[in-house]
C-alpha cells in the first residue's frame, strides 16, 4: 500500500509559480511540506485512491525512529520530529556508502555554428541535455535533482529548478508533457545541474543544489553547485559568524561556498569568475568539484587543487560540456577521445563567448579518492585517464592472486564465485575468470526497492533483507567465493550470510573483498564520518592485517573464511602511483591538514558515549579557520 502513496502539496516559494503537484511520495518531501507555511495544515498526504495517510501512519511506514513524539493530531506533528523521522530513514538506507554529490554543466557558445549534439529546438535549448546527463550520473545521490540555466532574453536571466527525488521524479521523465514543459519554462543555452546525497545537512529541498543567490547586479546573481565536501566547514562558519551581523539558515558547507563567493563579488569591483575562484580556494581545505553559472552567462568548472573528486568535460565544436563521470559526456555523444578529466586545481571559464582552460590554485600533489574506481563511479566512466571496469578487473585478479598463493579452498566443480550485485560485478568474474571456476549469480538484487515505504520493513537490517534474494538453484551445496567490493559497517555483509545460508543453502561461504579493510572516516565527501561506525577498525588496531586478525573477524561475521586485499593492491589496480591517490580511509593519512585535525578528533571520540554523529560538526572545537 505505501509504495503506491502519493503526495501533493502546495509550492509556495515563488508565488508565480504555486501549483499543485502529484509526485511519488519521499521522505525527504513529507519534511518539504511541513516546511511550507501555504500547506494544508493536515499535510496532504494521500493514497492513490484518495485515502489520507497521516504522519504518524508514515512514520509507522518508515519504522518510528526513538524519541520521535508524534501528536494524535497530524497536524501538531512537530518540525523536529519530521527531520528525526526522516534522518532515520536516511540512516537506515540500504546501501552502505554514499557519495556526496555529482555535478554537471552544458554551454553552447554564442554565435558559433550549431553543434550536431544539440538537441533539436537548437542551442537556445541545450539545457535540455542536463536531466539525461543527471541520469547517467544518479548513482552520485539519489536525494535531488537541480538545475540552473541561463537565457538572456527571460526575465529571470537565470533561473533554478530543484526538488527532491531522483532524476526521474524530480524531471517527471516518465510523463512526457510534463518534461517536455518543464524544460520549455528552463530553457537555456547555459545550464549547471547537481545531484544530491547529503552527508552534510538536512534532506529537505532547501538543501538540494544549486544554490542561486538573486542580486541586481548580474555579476552578482550567480548559481553554482558542487560535489565533495569542506572539511573545514565550521571554521569557515564560525569565521562568517563572528561579527555578530551574520546568519547561516541551514547547515551544510554548501551555504559556506555561497557566502564566501558572494564576499567575494561584493562592492564595486567586478572580478572575473576565476578570479573570485582563486581567492576563495584560499580558505578552503578538502574536495570541492564545482560549477557556476552567473546572470551575464559566465561560466566557470573547477576542480580543488587536490583533485579528490572527479571533474571530465569536452567540447565538440561549439558545444562544451562537463560532469563528475565521463559516462554522461560519453552519453551525449562527445567522441571518447574529446573527453578529458579536467587537471586538479585547474578551471574552465567562458566568458564572453571565450573559453579558457587555466589554474587558479597551485597543486602540489594530487589525491583522487581510490574508492571512485572502486565503488562509487559508474562502472562505464573512465576518470584521470582510468577506466572504472579495468581498475574493477584488476581488483578480481589480485583476489585471484592471493587465492591460488593460499590454496586452502579447494577449486573444484562445487566451488563458485558470486558476485554481492551491482559494483561487485567486475571483480568477481575477473576473479572466477583467473581462477578457471564459474561466477554465477547466487544474488539477485530488488532495484526497485532504494526509495520506497515497504509495510512492515524498518531499519538498516531489514532493509539489507528486502534488497537482494539468494538463489538456492544456485547456491546449494555449493562452497561460495561471496565477492563485495567493500565492508563498511558490515550491516549488509551479515544479512548476506544470513540469507545465503539459511535461503540459499550453502554449504560455506568464504568473503573475499576487493578492496582494503576500511579503518578511518572519510571527510570529504563520502558518508562515514567516525571511526566506531565503521566494522574494521575494532579489528586492525595498529594496521597489520594478519591471518588470525582476518580469521577473527570472519567469526564474527559468520563466514568460513574472510579475505581482504592489502592496501598495496588499490594503486596497482587503478594503474596509479600511491601517491596520487586520497586511501586515507585505509590508511588514517589526510592529504590536507583539517582532514587530520578531523581525524585526531575521530579517533578521541572512539566509544564515547553521546560523541556526535559527525565529526567534522565537531571542528569549531578547533582554531578558527585564518
Ligand atoms: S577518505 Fe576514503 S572515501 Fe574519503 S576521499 Fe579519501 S579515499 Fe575517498
């Protein structure tokens, strides 16, 4: 029943634009509607058949989270209580990881000959393009979807959509009319677009990218977005803050970005994009891939001096484009060759009709996150010159390796290896491929299932169960290499085991992960943020990874045996020198110094009780930012 809930409310924002919408129900857009003050005061939540559902029946729906009051009246049902309800749902997601953010850009140049990748109403539309390059980009995050797009002869000269939901939702790509005007009352021949996962601030839509800040002067009405995370975020708030004369509405780095830029384009002066890029990178410490689009049609695509994030673009004639993942330049037809991942601490500007590709902080080192190759990118894209599914290959073959060198599982007709679906995919047929056994897909996993209210289903563990399904036509009796490409907090791992033995009926299961144990958080970007949440670290005290260490942790998961791969392995994989990539999750070594601060402080926070979920939160504790 819930999955088929819908919600409509009234859009209050703009007043020239109040309607009512009928979207697929989210958590995240219930907490939108008790924001809006034009809302019906029952919040209009209500079935597909006309039925309303009440807060509390929601939060029932989503598993009530402790401590969340709910009032007999829907009605009173209070704000805060809202934002614990659905942070606990987002907390208990299924997939283990998330990455912050993915971003893209379009730009067809003035009075140039029309590209052939532009779409048919012709350049004055090229921001058409944006919501097909979101899709190709949504395993970035799952929570919104914006746009931002440029058109000189409209009153808004440039204007922003965003909401929360995936892609398709939020673009209503299933509802043809509705795209199609959607992107009529958009259209541009300029365009920034962002997909969001928060590890930074709430989830409602105030939150979702870009953030555009209306000004008269057009230099000083801009919109940017962005992809990573800073980590000295609070100092940078406390900076702002500490006149007195300031206020920051919400908390996420992002509003950060935003006031440090405006800071920078206020009096007289009219400094150019770069400009203003160069002196705000000053401030800023951690991953920062971004776009900016301004009201006279500047553009600007930068990537941090570091280049932890991914930033690819390309230009095929007249038309330019850029995006977290090359798989969406790909997409829009650019010709593999065009494609380039755009140099760390470097930018594209365009303005006036003039491109230019220049650098606007030093980049001493570079530390690509290592986990983009591993997990998160989408397997299709190729980034620093790197493919995604080699580097994935690779991984399988060093798992193979380190097999045949021990010997203890025996490789004969009953032994298989099965793939933990989607991203593991690569590695386990590599693997079974070097080892001359078959893969065979043993889990099947429920695509459907990320977003939606399941009766009945609550929390993490729950979840993981709904997500994927063994197959005993494959499993039993068989001795199982269960390949995954990373354990985080172990939560899916134990549900796997679970299930596969008492479903699938194994007879053992022996985990081997492509990837190094995960023994420090990750600041920049990526959704784990301190050290007792991880399963690794209770483990692996010092760094060694031993026999008996690895033998012990497979107990306590319930495997027959457990296989990491050494830290070494990762650069070998990716076809990159260590040093150019961020393992600073594997490793607890920081490419930048607030990333360490943040880390002395994580692992002081190891078992305290009442720590805050997030570390970085606690970094006002620390030296204000200079
Ligand atoms: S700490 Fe780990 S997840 Fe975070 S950027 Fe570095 S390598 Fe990536």
């Amino acid at each position: 029943m819930f999955a088929l809930i819908r919600v409509r409310w009234l859009v209050g924002l703009r007043p020239a634009r109040c309607a009512v919408k009928a979207r697929t129900v989210s958590s995240a857009r219930v907490r939108g509607t008790a924001r809006h003050d034009r809302v019906h005061p029952q919040l209009n939540l209500i079935s597909k058949a006309g039925h309303w559902l009440r807060c509390d029946q929601y939060l029932e729906a989503i598993g009530r989270p402790r401590g969340v009051e709910v009032s007999e009246s829907p009605a009173i049902l209070q704000r805060s209580s809202l934002r614990k309800a659905a942070r606990a749902h987002r907390i208990g997601g299924m997939s283990e990881l998330h990455d912050e953010c993915g971003i893209v850009a379009v730009y067809h140049l003035p009075a140039a000959p029309r590209s052939p990748l532009c779409p048919d109403p012709g350049p004055e539309q090229v921001s058409r393009l944006l919501p097909r390059m979101l899709l190709d980009i949504q395993n970035r995050g799952q929570l919104s979807a914006g746009i931002t797009t440029f058109h000189p002869d409209r009153d808004q000269l440039i204007d922003t959509y965003k909401e929360i939901g995936t892609v398709n939702e939020v673009f209503r790509l299933s509802h043809r009319a509705d795209a199609d005007r959607l992107m009529e009352e958009y259209a541009g021949r300029a365009g920034i677009g962002h997909v969001r996962y928060a590890t930074c601030g709430a989830d409602d839509r105030s939150y979702a990218q870009p953030f555009e800040r209306h000004h008269l002067q057009k230099n000083k009405w801009f919109s940017f977005a962005f992809n990573g995370q800073l980590a000295n975020y609070q100092q940078l708030r406390q900076r702002l803050l500490s006149d007195g004369d300031h206020h920051l509405a919400r908390e996420t780095d992002t509003e950060i970005i935003m006031h440090e830029i405006s800071r920078e384009l206020s009096g007289d002066r009219r400094p150019e994009p770069i400009e203003v890029v160069r002196n705000v990178a000053q401030r800023f410490d951690g991953a920062y891939s971004m776009v900016f689009l301004n009201a006279r049609g500047e553009m600007l695509v930068a990537r941090d001096p570091l280049g932890i994030k991914p930033l690819c673009y390309a230009f095929d004639g007249s038309l330019f484009a850029a995006a977290s993942e090359s798989v969406a330049l790909l997409n829009l037809g650019f010709a593999a060759e065009n494609i380039k991942s755009l140099a760390p601490g470097h930018a594209i500007t365009i303005v006036d009709g003039q491109v230019h590709i220049e650098s606007f902080a030093a980049s001493p080192r570079r530390a690509h996150c290592f986990f983009e190759w591993i997990y998160f990118a989408n397997v299709a894209s190729t980034l620093d010159n790197r493919s995604v599914y080699l580097s994935r290959t690779a991984l399988g073959a060093e798992l193979a390796r380190l097999e045949v060198a021990d010997g203890r599982v025996p490789l004969d007709k009953d032994t298989i290896v099965v793939p933990v679906p989607d991203t593991s995919k690569a590695a386990a047929d590599s693997m079974a491929y070097e080892l001359g056994i078959p893969a065979r897909e043993g889990l099947i996993r429920n695509r459907y299932t990320g977003r939606t209210f399941i009766e009945g289903v609550s929390g993490r563990r729950k979840k993981a169960e709904t997500k994927y399904t063994p197959l005993r036509e494959v499993l039993e009796g068989k001795r199982i290499f269960l390949v995954e490409d990373s354990i985080v907090r172990s939560t899916t791992m134990r549900v796997l085991l679970d299930r596969i033995r008492a479903l699938g009926k194994a007879r053992e299961i022996h985990v081997r992960v492509a990837c190094p144990p995960i023994v420090a958080p990750c600041f920049y970007g990526i959704d784990m943020s301190r050290v007792d949440e991880l399963f690794a670290p209770a483990f692996v005290k010092d760094g060694t990874l031993t026999e008996a260490i690895q033998a012990e942790m497979a107990r306590n998961l319930g495997a027959d045996s457990l296989r990491y791969l050494p830290v070494a392995s990762v650069a070998r994989a990716i076809n990159l020198p260590a040093a150019e990539l961020c393992q600073a999750c594997l490793t607890g070594e920081y490419p930048t110094p607030c990333g360490q601060q943040l880390y002395q402080l994580a692992l002081a926070d190891i078992g305290q009780q009442g720590a805050t979920p997030r570390t970085y939160e606690r970094l006002r504790d620390l030296a204000p930012a200079t």
